[in-house]
C-alpha cells in the first residue's frame, strides 16, 4: 500500500523558518550535530523539507532545518502535508528511513508503538514496510501493546482489506449472503476481509447444508461468536417438532441450502402458507362460500395428497441416508 501525499506535498514554497514547529519527531535522541555541520557545508541546494500544514511541524528534515539555522537563513524550501496528524507521523518515520541519517533501531520500533496504536487496522507487513522492521517484531510487538485490538480485517500493503480471523470472515461471509443471495462475491469478500475464493467456498457449502467454516476451525473462532450452525441432525429434527408449525418454517427460512435456489424458496413459500395456525383454518373455512365448497374439498384432498407423497419420498431418501 503507497501513502498518497496531498496533490501540494509535491509544490516546494519558501517558509518562515520562525513559524516552524519542531516537536513530535521520531528521533528520541535529537538531531546529530556532526550531520548538522556536514549539511550547512554543503555547496549545492538540499532536498525541501516537509511540513504538516495544519500544526506547522517538521514531517522530515530537522538536520537540514538546523542547518539552515546554522548559516543564517530565514526562510527554507518547504513541501506542506495536510493529512491527519496519524498520517503525518507515519509519513514522518517513512521518509527518515528512506533517506538522510536513518531512524535507529529503538527509535523505528518506538515509532511502530506509536503506528499501531494510531492504525490499528494497517496490517503487520505495512507497519513493517513503513518502519524498516520485521513483521515478526511488528507482531511482537502488537502483542505487547494492543493485545485486544477490536479490529477484525486489517489493510495489507496492497490496500486489500484481508480479514484477522477466518471463522468471523466466513461467518460474515454467511450472513450476508443469507441476507442478500444477489450480492457479488467480490462484494462480500470485499465487507468480510476475505477472498472471493474463500466467499466461494462458503457458497458451496450453504448449498449443501453444510456449516460455512470446515471442521476444525471453530476452536479459533472470536470469543462469543458462534458460526453457524450446519445440517440439523435427526434427533435434533425431532426435537424440533415439537415447537410450533411456524417456528420451525422460520428456523427453515434461515437455512441457506433452502433459500438459495428457485426449488427451496417455494417449498418455503408453500410451508409459510400451509403451517397456519388452527384457528385460522377454522376462519378460512367459515367464510368459503357454499357454491365454491365442493371443488375446494376437491383441491384441498389433492393438495394433502401432494404432501402425502411429499412426505413419502423424503421418508424413503432419509432411509436411504
């Protein structure tokens, strides 16, 4: 991931040496008189310096500010930043180890504190890549200083946004496409921090019933975060039974492998009509007029034959199983 400068980072305009701030720097150990007196000696023109707008702190360059200092100059080449403070620090860190007398090492991992406590959702090879450490002191470090990052996703050096935890990507992943089936999967990955292959995947397994994380992925699932649960089993079906006609429907509606596909959502349609309440049937009949009562007697036998043998084929599929 590349941090993108304000379009006026790249104007060079003369600065008020006098209106300078020079706290917040990286560098614990203030400026390097050596290098001071080494730059105010130089005969060409040094690089601008950089300066956060809204603050008016040096970003990068104390050493040639001091230089200037040093000759007697009022004014210096300045290129102004008017991101947010964060993103001033991180640029600051960033161009002390791209060039000039580079960040110590204690001075890059105290800068990468200070970067996972401002970007908690920037990923361990970013921090890394913008502090010239590791990503494994970066994480070490992350674990030190904010070991219950709320974060879930985190922003990877590509810009991609790529989830912390697999079970609470798929489980997201899950919920949205039950929500909305229409969504694209490169929308979902794109909500959940997960990849399209992943959202795929997780398709595949609502369409056969089955839980969206594999077995042996729950044991790291989020404290307190259930992934879904997968096919009911037949003890579990029987118990369900015993709830009401339409508390099963609903339980039913939930299921992916049901509402995903043109047969499943009219049999749910079918069940949500056909599970009324008794009372309601009593109203029903009540009120059909006594010229259209012999043919509904007629279509209501034939549609209990239907489930009839609805009933019978499932029966023999489960035996099968």
């Amino acid at each position: 991931m590349q941090f993108a400068p304000d379009p006026d980072f790249y104007s060079v305009v003369e600065v008020e040496i006098s209106s300078l701030s020079i706290g917040g720097s990286p560098r614990s150990s203030g400026e390097s008189r050596e290098h001071v007196e080494l730059l105010a000696a130089a005969t060409g023109p040094l690089p601008p310096i950089v300066v956060h707008r809204p603050t008016m702190r040096v970003i990068d360059g104390m050493h040639r500010l001091r230089a200037a200092q040093l000759c007697g100059r009022r004014t210096i080449p300045t290129r102004f930043f008017d991101g947010p403070e964060g993103d001033a620090f991180v640029l600051s860190v960033r161009l002390n180890i791209a060039h000039g007398l580079p960040l110590s090492l204690p001075d890059r991992k105290s800068a990468a504190a200070k970067i996972i406590e401002s970007h908690p959702d920037w990923s361990d090879r970013l921090i890394a890549s913008t502090t010239g450490l590791s990503a494994k002191t970066i994480s070490e470090l992350r674990r030190r200083t904010a070991p219950e990052s709320p974060c879930v996703a985190r922003i990877g050096r590509d810009g991609r946004v790529r989830s912390i935890n697999r079970v609470s990507g798929r489980t997201l992943a899950y919920d949205l496409m039950t929500k909305d089936p229409s969504l694209s999967f490169r929308h979902i990955a794109r909500i959940a921090g997960i990849s399209p292959e992943t959202v795929r995947d997780v398709r595949k397994r609502m369409h056969r019933g089955e839980s969206p994380v594999p077995a042996g992925r729950h044991k790291r699932a989020v404290p307190g975060e259930l992934p879904p649960a997968g096919p009911v089993d037949r003890p579990g079906a029987r118990r369900a039974l015993e709830q009401p006609p339409a508390a099963i429907v609903d339980r039913l509606k939930a299921d992916p492998a049901l509402r995903l596909n043109e047969n499943g959502r009219d049999l749910l349609r079918l069940l949500n009509i056909h599970t009324i309440p008794r009372e309601d049937w009593v109203k029903i009949v009540d009120s059909i007029p006594p010229h259209c009562a012999e043919i509904i007697v007629q279509l209501a036998r034939g549609c209990a034959q239907g489930w009839r043998e609805c009933a019978t084929r499932l029966e023999r599929k489960i035996s099968k199983t």
